[in-house]
C-alpha cells in the first residue's frame, strides 16, 4: 500500500510521514531527500555551477549517476541511508545551503522526471509512506491514501523559524520568514492542485501535535475504507 503527504512548507510533512511510517512499520520515502542528494553531488562534489541547473537533461543524470552512483537504503523504523558514491552522506544532506540547491533543482522538468521513477523504482511491491511535493497528485496518481497538510500561515512561519534554527543553525526575524514561506507558497501553490482532488484528504495542523495529526491520518483511513 501506498501513502502519500503533500502539503505546505513547515506543516511537518517529513516528520508526520516518518512516525507515520514508523507505527504502520512500512517503508519511509523521503523524495526531498533525492533532490538533496543530486544537489550535493553535482554542487559540492562535481562543483557544477548553478547556472547550469536550469538545462540539465534526463539523459545527463543517468550518465553522471553511471559514474557517481546515489543509493537510497531503507532502514528500520522509517529510518533511512543515502550513500553517494558508496559514502553515506545522508548527515551532509541537511545542510542549509543544500536545501536552497535542491529547491533550484526541482524547477527543473527533466530533475523531476528522473527522481519521479527513481521514486516508483524504490517502492515497487512495498508498503510505503511518501512525502515530498506532487507525491499523491503527479508521482503516485494511484496512492491508497493521499494526505494534504495545510496549517495558518503564522503558525508555520513560526514553525519555520523554529526549524531553520535547529536544522541548519539560521536564525531569522519573522520578517525574513513571512518573506520566504510566503515565496515558497507562492511558488507550491501553482504547482499543486489539491483542493480540486477528491481523492485527496486535507487535513489542518494549525491546532493538532505531530501524534496528533499522525493519529487523525489513521482514523481517516479507517474511515476512508469502510465507505469503499
């Protein structure tokens, strides 16, 4: 069975689908993670400029990645291992000037294509819950269950000052981050279409704990199946 989370930028999607996964005892795919991993390969190893981002082609992933192999590990209890070149890099990915690069790769058509199968690859005949942008509405069109999290923009302009703090050591004036969720919004917000997809179920995490909203998905399910 496959599970989708979708939704707004520091809604908790990455850390609802981990427990998630974990209490269900399936597979955590992460797809941010992939981007962060070709960003750093082709940033911080290749040194490939930025500028090239915008015309890099199918074809060229699949001959860098022949000579440079990325390798995505599942491990128990949702955890999970990203080995570049037979090095685990996975601690590397989190870094913030990554996070930027892998945003950059991402408006690349030919990147999301690639990193789309790479995902439909990884969890062929597994029980897995996914999350990442366009998961449920673009990559895994036939999901079990697709989640959107939505949450009051306060709410998760403070949250992302409380994560970009913890993860990457930044520290930012609640002007700063109204600014940059406010862009990622923006930009998210042409790209999805979740409200007109009746397979897709909302849920608001404005007032609801990480349990909480991990719970809310298990009801629903429950819920969602017994009307099937």
């Amino acid at each position: 069975m496959i599970i989708t989370i979708d939704g707004l930028v520091a809604t908790g999607k990455s850390t609802v689908a981990k427990l998630l996964a974990s209490e269900l005892d399936y597979v955590y795919l992460a797809s941010g993670a992939l981007y962060r991993a070709i960003a750093y390969l082709y940033h911080d190893l290749l040194h490939v400029p930025l500028n090239h981002f915008n015309n890099i082609t199918e074809h060229e992933l699949h001959m860098t990645l022949e000579k440079h192999p990325i390798n995505y590990h599942f491990l128990p209890k949702a955890e999970f291992q990203l080995l570049i070149e037979n090095r685990d890099c996975t601690a590397m990915l989190h870094e913030s000037h990554i996070d930027n690069t892998a945003s950059m790769l991402a408006l690349n058509a030919d990147v999301r294509s690639f990193i789309n199968s790479i995902q439909k690859k990884l969890v062929a005949d597994k029980n897995a819950v996914i999350d990442g942008r366009d998961a449920g509405n673009h990559v895994f069109k036939m999901a079990e269950y697709k989640f959107f999290l939505t949450a009051d923009q306060l709410i998760r302009i403070n949250r992302y000052i409380e994560r970009q703090k913890r993860d990457y050591g930044q520290i930012l004036t609640m002007t700063q981050a109204k600014e940059l969720v406010s862009k990622r919004d923006n930009r998210d917000l042409t790209h999805m279409d979740h409200q007109n997809n009746p397979d897709v179920i909302i849920i608001d995490s404005t007032d609801l704990s990480i349990p909480q909203v991990v719970a809310l998905m298990k009801e629903k399910m429950v819920n969602y199946a017994d009307h099937l």
